[in-house]
C-alpha cells in the first residue's frame, strides 16, 4: 500500500502572538463579567493584566515574528480594496498571517482596547464608589465622564469582536479555511504566500524585554495607584 502523501505545514504565527489572543478573548469575557457581578476588585486586576498584555503586544508589533509585526500586516487602502475585491475570485490566495481586510479589524480592536484600558485606569462610577487606579489624580467631574466613556467603548469593542467573529465564521462556511486552527497550533495545512517553511525564530531575550516592559508598565500603574 503506498503511503499517504504527506500535506505541508506552514508556520504562520509565533507563541507569544498566540499566547497574547487567548489570553486576551478570556479576560475580555471575564472583565466583562466581573464588571456585570459588581467584583471591582477582580475586575480592575483583569484590566491591569490586559494593559500588560497591550504594553506586549505593541512591543512584539515591532520585535516579534514576520506575521506579529505591523509593518507585515497593516497596510494601505489600495491594497486593502485589491484583497477585498479578489476575495471570492478562484485566484484568491490565503494572506501570510493576517490579510489586508483581517488587518484593519486587528488594528481596530487594538486602538479600542487601548482606549477602553486607559479610559478605565481614570474611570468613576456615578456613584463616586468605586474607581479605577489613576481616578485621584483626575477631578471628580472628570473621572466620571472617563466612566461613562469607559462604558460606550465596551459596546463599540464589542462590535468589533462581533465582526471579528463573523470573518471567522465567513472563511470557515464560504472558503473553508479554517482560522482558529493555526491560532491555535502556529501551523496552516498546506502552503500560500510567504516563505514555505513559515516564520523564522525569534530571539527569546525579545520576548523577555517585552515581559519586562509590561511588568513595568502595569508595576508603575499599581505604585501611583496607591
């Protein structure tokens, strides 16, 4: 019996980019959680972690694999329309990491998370009882418009997971490719653009300095917060 042809692998996304995704879908729903339950305390030690998980992630934009850094990804409207306009053409051709239209929702949900971060590290209740970790160094008036603030950014971030959802849905049913795998694993089946073998290593001491950042980071929003 002749063996099985063996189906190429290719790497497209390094541990820490993955590491980063599901670290940040779960405290996402658990902020959200906590925040519904009234748990402040679990829900301003949920947002401090994303912070340090954001601080990360824009370092690794820049130091990390070809597919986590944003000159890889992000690009412009021309090419943004050429992507979109041969996504259903038989040439179409599966983006090394993420593709044009995938990028704009990353970079979004990137900048709306920043926003909702930082919105809550000033953030009051009305109530005036519960507060985020920088609320005292801004007025009372202030800090609960950045609470308010605080709220509509949640509800546009989660329009944005909506869609991000759906365009993972979209390939799976439509083009059946499957998204979540390679996020899962760091492989796609088969090969596309990009180097056949996939992504090249990258130096753990890259790593380690953006771990470092983010602990300080988060260490220095703690320390002011008293």
């Amino acid at each position: 019996m002749a063996d099985k042809p063996t189906i190429p692998r290719q790497k497209v996304w390094d541990g820490p980019t993955r590491l980063f995704h599901w670290l940040l879908a779960g405290l996402f729903f658990f902020s959200w959680w906590t925040a519904v339950n009234r748990l402040m305390d679990w829900h301003r030690a949920s947002g401090l972690t994303i912070l340090g998980l954001l601080v990360f992630r824009l370092w690794w934009g820049f130091a990390g694999s070809e597919t986590a850094r944003f000159t890889s990804f992000i690009k412009g409207p021309k090419a943004i329309l050429s992507y979109a306009s041969g996504l259903f053409g038989r040439s179409h051709q599966l983006a090394f990491g993420h593709n044009p239209l995938g990028a704009v929702s990353v970079a979004a949900m990137l900048l709306a998370l920043v926003a909702q971060v930082g919105l809550g590290l000033f953030a009051m209740d009305t109530d005036g009882i519960e507060s985020g970790p920088l609320a005292r160094f801004v007025s009372f008036e202030f800090a609960q418009a950045t609470g308010e603030l605080h709220e509509t950014s949640f509800r546009i971030l989660l329009v944005l997971v909506g869609l991000h959802i759906a365009a993972i849905l979209f390939y799976l049913a439509v083009k059946h490719v499957n998204l979540m795998r390679p996020m899962v694993t760091g492989y796609r089946l088969g090969t596309g653009s990009g180097p056949a073998d996939g992504i090249s290593p990258v130096p753990i001491s890259r790593f380690l300095v953006g771990v470092a950042l983010a602990g300080a980071v988060v260490g220095a929003v703690i320390i002011a917060g008293g």
